[in-house]
C-alpha cells in the first residue's frame, strides 16, 4: 500500500466485523461507464451458492495465497512470526527483485498486477497506482484464466486494500470481498475457508505497509506490524487445517509481498530495500526448508494454475514458470564460487555475486577487448541481480527482471567507469556444443535485455560443426524479453555453437540468460 495512493482504504478504530465487510460479486467491477452483467454459466452458479454468495468448490487440488503489502523479509527473523517461518521450514523460502524505473516504480499496482498475472509491468501496463491503462484483457490474472478453463472452479478474493477486488483480479472471480482493514479481510477469509469450499483463494493484508511508511523498517511499530499479521496469517491456516475435508485436500500454500520498504520508510525506488520481494511456498512436492534462487513473483500465477490441473498455453506469453517446471541452466552453477567486489564500490563488500570464469563448457573471447577497466566487467561476466543492479542503480538494469539466478552481462558503461587502453569493449560469449539434426528446424531461445545508450552492437552467430559463424540476429534497437530463432540447420549438420558478441563505447549494456538451441 501507498499512503498517497488512489483507493486507500480507511481504517477503522476497531476490528471490521463479518457484518460490515463489503461483499463485491463478480459482475461488480466492469468499466467505469456500465457495469456488465456476468456471463450466464457465472449467474446460474450464484443462483445456487453454496455459502454466503461462494459457488461450492469441485476440487480435491486447491490454492491459497496470502499477500503481504510492503513485508520486508529482511525483518522476519528480527519479529518473530512463527506461523510464515513454519511454512518457511516445511517448504521453500525465494527471495528476489523487483523492476524499478523506467519500468516501474515499486509500488503495489505494478508489484500486485505482475503476482497475479504472471508477467512483468511491460506487459500487463499497471505502472502506478491509478490503473490508467492496464492490460488485463490480454494478460489477465490467475483466477480468471482458471475460472475460463474450469467453469465449476470456485474463486475467491479479499482484500483490504480495494483495488485488489475492484481492479487486479477480475468479474469472472466468483466472489471479490473488501475486507475493510486486515482484521475485516482475515474474519471474512476464515469464514469462507472455514464454511465455504472455495478451490482458489487469493488474500490481501495491507496494514504492515502503513507500519511501514508511517515509521520504516527499523522501529519496534513496524515490527509489531509483521507480528500482528503473522497472527493473522495463521488464523488463516488454521481455518484451512480445520476443513473437515482438509485430509482429503491437496494444498498449495503461497506467501508473497508486492515490495519492500526503505529503512526509514516508504518505497517506489530502486534501494535493495524496496526491490526485494519474496515467495514462501508449501505444499505436495515443495521440499522442505529448500531455499531457491530462480523463483520470482510472477512465477506463482502459473504455479497455481499447474496446481489446479490448468496448463499455461504459449499463446499467453507469461514470463513467470511453475515452481517445478524452472530449471537451472549452466550460469547458476556459478553461484558458489562467485566473488565480492575488486573496483566497485556500490555493492557490499560481503556481497558476493560476479565472476568472468565460465562455466563448462562456455568460453569468452576477450582477445579484442582493451586492458583496464572496472575488473568485475572486463568482457563478458557473470553475475547476480543482487550484485550487478545495485552497482549503480537507476540506469536501466533494475529492468533484467527475466533473468533468473546468475546471467551473463556485457557492460561496457561499468567497465567504462575506470582508465583502459585505448580501444572499446568488444566481447564474444561462446556456448557449448548443441547437438542438431542436419536439415531440420532449429530453435534458439534466450532471456535478452539489450539495451542502448550510445554507440554498441549486440550480434548473434551460430556455428555448424566449426563452421565459419553465421549471423542470426543483430539488434538495432533496445529489446527486453525472450528472444526465439528459428533456425535452419544444414544437411548432414551435426552440432552447433552460439555466439553472442557485444561491442560499446561507455553505452549500456546486454544481459542474457536461459540459452536453449533445440531441435524440432
């Protein structure tokens, strides 16, 4: 939550009672203009609720996930809440960061929409709080797209903060409740859970984000804030434990934040502080007290759906994966042995999170690049969000929100920042071995964040059988997302080299992650 922004609840001196909660149906929240009337199959169902306006769940697979405005994870430990450490210990615990601008500020309409559709700001267009333009015909959230695969889904939402039933998540969600303040939103979400039988449930609770911006993250307030709603947390979750049906029930249980908060309190810059979110997930196949470094926000709106027996389609262009379909690629098998800071300044000296060791298999060229420069990015290197973004902030690199763990990056503006001989920054990044089939179609896939401020290239060449490079892509404009080449191997080809050249003079920069050449 925000304390200037649109749509803040006002809350109460008291607890809201069951009574006073706003109860908002699906048809609700259309356009400002005339509301619309919800599809019939939605009104046949609420003509035959099961509970208090909720459709009768039809599903042994269910998912819950509890959201945390402005909870720092960082002061957890420090408050005490043993019911989020308990699911903390019995499932996995990621950590990660969020955009900043010139994507978006780190604000709840930008972190909430990216949760609950699954891609990043870019996309769905929520970059504030005033929802002016979003996308959510094109990249709509979690519950909606299941409630159109799965009409007899029971959905549910509640949330303090209004906007998340008015405008993140959508008229096809069976029941979207206002809960007031988190003691409102916490009664009506025990009630249904405990009464009702929703299958999907998404819960808001905003008051640890007032603590914060009224005294930051520091103060014993702010920590009694994270205190208070890990008592709510685990009303929740005794509700759900008490199902009478709870043992026949296969649960997915999400915690997750939309931002952090500075020290001092409030957020919508680029601090570490404001950029680090978190997921904390239990449930069937989620190892115990795991701690992951791949898993993002936007990776649980298809986690859900996976739970829920719904298949994200291409089609739908999400950058977030299922929990257990992320895989690690060769760069995070870096991550033990990268190293602290040589010439940067910015970045903590404890700070782990660079090297220009590849991994096996991969090779850089730096027979062209000049000696000198800022050591941690002579060529092509390796490195951590962590690390890398904080080396100096608001230049664009809090935008590489697609690459997961460790990536590669070219930064010729950093490498810049100290005297070399005379010449560029001119790297070559070269892949492993792929093996391919001689006269079919190939695919090479990769995370890119090409970005451009003054002179640079950024090449893509592939090699057959120690061929002569061929160019397959060269970028002449700033490109961020996931790049797909079709390729078409030659005859008798048997395997393949990626390249990925980059040149600049004190410009931007290029990240790439995920490297796949496939054969069809």
């Amino acid at each position: 939550m925000d304390n200037a922004r649109p749509f803040r609840t006002a809350l109460a001196p008291a607890a809201l009672t069951l009574a006073a909660a706003v109860v908002l149906p699906s048809a609700a929240f259309a356009a400002p203009a005339e509301p619309e009337t919800p599809d019939a199959s939605t009104a046949a169902r609420h003509a035959n609720a099961d509970y208090a306006g909720l459709p009768d769940g039809t599903k042994r697979k269910k998912t819950l996930v509890i959201g945390i405005d402005g909870g720092a994870i960082a002061k957890f430990a420090a408050a005490g809440m043993p019911n989020v450490q308990g699911l903390m210990d019995s499932g996995m615990t990621a950590t990660s960061n969020l955009f900043a601008n010139p994507m978006a500020p780190t604000v709840s309409g930008a972190g909430w929409s990216s949760i609950a559709t699954g891609v990043w700001p870019d996309k769905h267009n929520v970059v504030d709080n005033n929802f002016t333009a979003p996308n959510y015909s094109q990249y709509p959230d979690y519950l909606t797209r299941l409630e159109t695969a799965q009409v007899k889904a029971s959905t549910l939402v509640v949330g303090t903060w209004s906007p998340i039933p008015e405008k993140v998540f959508g008229q096809k969600v069976d029941l979207r409740i206002a809960g007031g303040n988190d003691a409102g939103t916490t009664a009506k979400a025990v009630d249904y859970l405990s009464k009702g039988n929703p299958d999907s449930t998404f819960i808001h609770l905003d008051e640890v984000d007032g603590a914060g911006h009224s005294y930051g993250t520091e103060r014993e307030e702010y920590l009694a804030a994270l205190r208070t709603v890990d008592g709510q947390v685990g009303e929740i979750l005794n509700a759900v434990k008490n199902r009478p049906s709870y043992k026949s029930e296969d649960w997915l249980v999400v915690v997750t934040a939309d931002h952090g908060h500075t020290h001092t309190g409030g957020h919508g810059g680029s601090t570490p502080a404001e950029r680090q979110t978190f997921v904390i997930a239990q449930g069937k196949g989620i190892k115990a007290g795991s701690v992951r470094n791949d898993v993002k926000i936007t990776d649980i709106a298809p986690s859900v759906l996976k739970h829920e027996g719904v298949k994200a389609e291409a089609a739908w262009n999400l950058d977030g994966q299922a929990f257990g379909d992320i895989e690690a690629d060769a760069f995070d098998s870096l991550r033990d042995s990268l190293k602290t800071r040589v010439d940067e300044t910015a970045p903590g000296g404890a700070v782990t999170g660079w090297s220009t060791t590849a991994p096996t298999g991969w090779t850089i060229d730096n027979s062209a690049m000049p000696s000198g420069g800022v050591t941690e990015w002579r060529g092509w290197s390796f490195a951590t969000d962590e690390f890398w973004t904080n080396a100096d902030r608001n230049q664009g690199r809090e935008t590489s929100v697609r690459n997961r763990n460790v990536f590669a990056v070219a930064d010729s503006d950093e490498w810049d920042d100290k005297a070399h001989a005379a010449g560029q920054f001119d790297s070559t990044l070269i892949s492993p071995e792929f093996k391919v089939k001689g006269g079919k179609t190939a695919t090479l896939s990769f995370a890119s964040n090409y970005s451009i401020d003054g002179p640079q290239s950024g090449e893509v060449f592939v090699s057959y059988d120690g061929g002569a490079p061929l160019l397959v892509k060269a970028y002449a404009a700033d490109f961020n997302g996931f790049e797909s080449i079709a390729l078409d191997v030659p005859k008798g080809a048997k395997k393949a080299k990626v390249s990925f050249r980059y040149t600049g003079t004190n410009s931007a920069f290029w990240t790439v992650d995920q490297v796949e050449l496939a054969t069809k």
